[in-house]
C-alpha cells in the first residue's frame, strides 16, 4: 500500500532520529494502555472501596504527561522529516531546473513546473503526523489485546480473526481506491491545463463572447466533469473503505457478545471486558484510517517530485558551469549549418533553417532583418550556444565550439523578445554608481532606484521601460558581444532615435559587437552590414549604404 510505504519512509529517512521517532510513539501507546488500566483500576477502586488510592492517581497522572512528551517528540520530528523532504527535493528541483540545457527547458510545460517545485507542503506535513498516531494506536492495540488474551483467549482469538479479514477486504478494496486516485490525478492535470490556457487566453476570450463560450462548453466543461466524476470515484472507494474497517471493528463485538457465551468457551462477563478493551484501542485506528487517502495523497505528491526530479537529471546541460569568455577573437563563422525543430503530429513539412558563410567579426555592428517566422530568433538562439545545430558547428577564429559551449556562451549578453527581468543586479558585480550611470542614460532614473544590495525598487514598468532595464542589465555583464532581438519594438520615438543614432554606435565604439534584429529600415544605415533572413535561408542583401554582400 501506497499509504504506509509513504509513512514508513519517513522513518527510513529520519536519519539519526528513527530510533527516537520509533521508540516515542511505542512510548505512546504503552502509556496510552497504562491509562487505559488506571481508570479501570479508579473505577474498580471506587465501586469497592469509595477511595481513590494515591498510586493510581499518581500512576495516571505521570501517564497523562508522559504522553503529552513522547507524542510531541514523535510528531515534531515526523513533521520535521516530512517537511524536509519536500524542501530537499524542491530545492534539488529548482537546481537541476537552472542547469537543463535550454533545448529541453523549452518543450516543459510550464504548469507541471510550477506543480512540481511548489508541491503540497501542508499535505505531506499533515500526512506525516499521522506516522506516530499510527504506530501508538497499534502499539495500543498490542498491548490491549495481550491484556485481553489473559481474561480469555477464545475472546481475543475471534476478535483477531474477524479483524484480520477486515484488514484483508479493506487492502483489497484500497487498491481500487489507488487506481482511482491515479485517474483523478491525470484529469485534475488535464484540466489545470485548460485552465491554463483560460487565463493566458483571457483577452482573446473577453473580446469575443462566442469563442469564450465555445472554449468552456469543450473544453473546460467536459474536463471538469471528467475531474468531478474522478474525484467521486475515489472519495467513494474511500468512504466504503473507512466504513468497512469500522464495520469489521463492531462485528466482532456482536460476535462476542451473542455467539461465543453459547459456546461456553467465554463468559459473558469476559466477552464484554474484551470487547470494551478492543472498541477502546481500536478508536484510533479507526480515525487514522479516515486519513488514509490524505497519506495516499502526499505519496503520490512525494512520489511525482521524485520522478520529476529523474526527468530532469536526464535533461541536464553538460556544459553548465561558469567559463570565462576569450580574452579576444576576430571572428565568429558558421560555414556550413542546418537546424530544425522536431516534426509535429500531422505536420509534413518541417521548418529549417540553414546557414552558409556566416560571419560575425569582432567590433561589427550589424542588423538582422526578415519577415514573422523567418527564423530570426531561432538564428540568434543557435548563435548564443543555447540550443545546437543538428547539423553543422559554430567556429570562434577557426575553432570549434562544440566542446566548449559554456566558454563560448560566456561571449553574449542576450535580449530576447521573451526576457525574464529579475528584482536585481544578481551575479553582477557592478558598482551602484555605474547602475545609477546607466539608469539616468536610459531615462530610467526617474522611475528606478537601486539600493546598496543592486535591488531595484520596482519593475513594474511599462513594457518599453522594461526593455530599457533588461538592456542595462545586459550592459552590466559587459560581455564582448551583443544579442538584441526586437529590443527598439516599443521604444518610443524619441528614445528610439537615441538608441539607433546614439547608444548602438557608443556601444560599438566601446568595443562591443552587435547583432541585431530589427524592422526599423530608417535607422539601417547606423549598420555595417544588414543581414536578410527569409523562410530559413540567408539571401544576399546590400549593405547599408546600398552595395555589396553581407
């Protein structure tokens, strides 16, 4: 069961603390037991005599504190264990996450993502405190049923056999329970996908009625009914589960009761000490039970980061690791070179681009232009080193690359239409006055503050201010060539004329080499050379002042 495979590994995995966890919640229920004797003892102390003795009372009250202590030590160390699990193998998720090679970062879907390094904490925390409830309600069932076997073993013997085929039919039952589980758990995915794509689709969906309808009566609707029917199925394996344990706990006491006096192998008197015994220590288990599904849950959650976690090792990119970038080159060429993306279910022609005579020469400022779907992003990723060619190698003055991509990535600093700003200067060693420099450049001053620790005060920017910050910190790496995809798109006039007739040229003059990809034609002439992309192919284009090849 799937269930105590996830409570017993906590005590695999509680390290130098099993034995304390262990024998805390053994404590436990002993002592439980050794109440469950004080008060009958009280109750039989009080019909006979009318006096409480001073040892039971004290007996009863050291059990009291006792279990308070050892039922406390027993669940924070289980929370604890459970609660680093999940952290431990988050924090091991993110890392390998960082370190996939970009290739396979993108064919990941973004929610399973974010399901997977979140997880459920409050899960696994909860279903982990029912470990040391679970081993004292046995341990107490232990104790009580050997009490029990010295007023009448035929008594304690019927109560085994029937409870056993209860254990029995209840396993049987819970393995439906866990099949059904497993489809609510595919169809609560599929419909988090669709959810998904609601909320990334909303103003499409908002600024026509029609197609948000169509959206939620074929997709949303039958997949949340698939969802619900799901959750059904398996909340009703749970509930016949929890009532038939609770069923094969009382049968017995019927059985004792009605049957076993007639036989002569137990007195009456006998049969109800055992079955008072047996329906006290089996109370616990009962609502341990009842939480079964909650333990099914948080396997299936610690089960899924796992998994998630061994797709990812397959994933990683072998070159990660910091590289420094060549001191100096002359010349970045790609002679010959082919890429496509993989072929899609009922596709049949692939999108490929193909390269020939490329070259990038160092202090060079050229301009990248072609049509949607040319291929321009995808060139200025295979140039990066971010994801490879299938056919064809990358040259750095003659070399190849492909031995060293980190050393070769560690050439670029990258603007992509699909940038990430993060809420500071990380891994940027650049003093504070050299950012308050840059910010006052792009005009950013007035809106960004950067305090000592390189945080900046806000992000919350509009989307050509953003830009303008993703361009600094581009310019904080100062590496020795610049990527700009798109970057001027919502520049407005202004600070576009500044960015084509001023920055680019001054970035030049530093030193830097530039590629970039624009539509802008009127500022093309600040270019050494402008590059065509059409349909995956290079096609010859005149410079910037009207003549000659690329």
């Amino acid at each position: 069961m799937e269930q105590f495979e996830f409570l017993f590994s906590l005590i695999r995995r509680s390290g130098n603390d099993n034995r304390k966890l262990l024998w805390s919640s053994i404590a436990s229920g002993v002592l439980q037991g050794i109440l469950l004797y004080t008060i009958g003892a009280s109750v039989s102390e009080l019909s006979t005599d009318g006096v409480l003795s001073l040892r039971t009372f004290l007996l009863f009250v050291l059990s009291l504190v006792g279990l308070y202590k050892s039922l406390n030590i027993s669940m924070n160390i289980s929370s604890g264990v459970a609660r680093g699990i999940v952290t431990d193998l988050e924090v091991r998720i993110t890392d390998k996450l960082s370190r996939t090679s970009y290739a396979h970062f993108v064919t990941l879907e973004q929610g399973r993502i974010y399901d997977a390094i979140t997880g459920s904490k409050d899960i696994v925390n909860e279903a982990a405190i029912m470990l040391p409830v679970f081993i004292c309600s046995s341990t107490m069932l232990v104790c009580s049923l050997a009490f029990s076997a010295f007023i009448s073993v035929a008594a304690v013997t019927s109560v085994l056999l029937v409870m056993g085929l209860g254990a029995v039919t209840f396993f049987y039952s819970d393995k439906q329970f866990i099949a059904a589980l497993h489809i609510y758990r595919d169809s609560v995915q599929r419909f988090q996908s669709a959810l998904k794509d609601v909320i990334l689709g909303f103003t499409e969906l908002k600024m026509n009625e029609k197609r948000r309808q169509a959206v939620f009566a074929e997709l949303i609707a039958p997949l949340s009914q698939k969802a619900l029917e799901g959750r059904t199925t398996a909340d009703g394996f749970r509930v016949k589960n929890t009532v038939m344990y609770g069923l094969f706990v009382y049968f017995p006491a019927g059985a004792l009761l009605f049957i076993l006096p007639q036989t002569g192998l137990a007195t009456l008197d006998q049969c109800i000490t055992v079955v008072a015994i047996t329906m006290f220590s089996t109370i616990p288990l009962i609502g341990l039970l009842s939480f079964m599904p909650l333990a099914a849950r948080a396997s299936f959650i610690v089960k899924g980061l796992e998994q998630f976690e061994a797709s990812l090792e397959k994933m990683v990119d072998t070159a990660n690791g910091a590289a420094d970038a060549p001191a100096d080159f002359l010349e970045i060429s790609i002679p010959e070179a082919r890429f496509h993306y993989p072929l899609q279910p009922g596709a049949t022609i692939p999108f490929q681009l193909e390269v020939r005579g490329f070259r990038l020469k160092r202090g060079e400022l050229v301009v990248l232009r072609g049509g949607n779907g040319s291929g321009k992003s995808t060139f200025m990723h295979l140039l990066a080193g971010l994801i490879p060619f299938n056919q064809g190698e990358v040259f750095l003055d003659g070399k190849s690359m492909q031995a060293e991509p980190a050393r070769y990535r560690s050439l670029f600093s990258v603007v992509f239409p699909d940038f990430h700003l993060f809420g500071g200067i990380y891994g940027l060693p650049a003093p504070r006055e050299k950012v308050l420099e840059l910010l006052k450049l792009m005009d950013l001053d007035r809106k960004v503050e950067v305090d000592e620790q390189g945080r900046f005060s806000t992000i919350e920017l509009s989307s050509g201010q953003r830009k303008r910050l993703a361009l600094i910190c581009a310019m904080l790496e100062n590496r020795p060539v610049l990527l700009l995809d798109e970057v001027a798109a919502d520049f407005d006039h202004h600070f576009r004329e500044f960015f084509y007739r001023e920055l680019l040229p001054n970035l030049k003059a530093e030193g830097r080499t530039l590629l970039v990809v624009s539509h802008d034609d009127r500022y093309f002439d600040c270019a050494d050379r402008v590059l065509t992309l059409e349909y995956g192919s290079f096609i010859p284009t005149a410079n910037a002042n009207g003549a000659g090849r690329p």
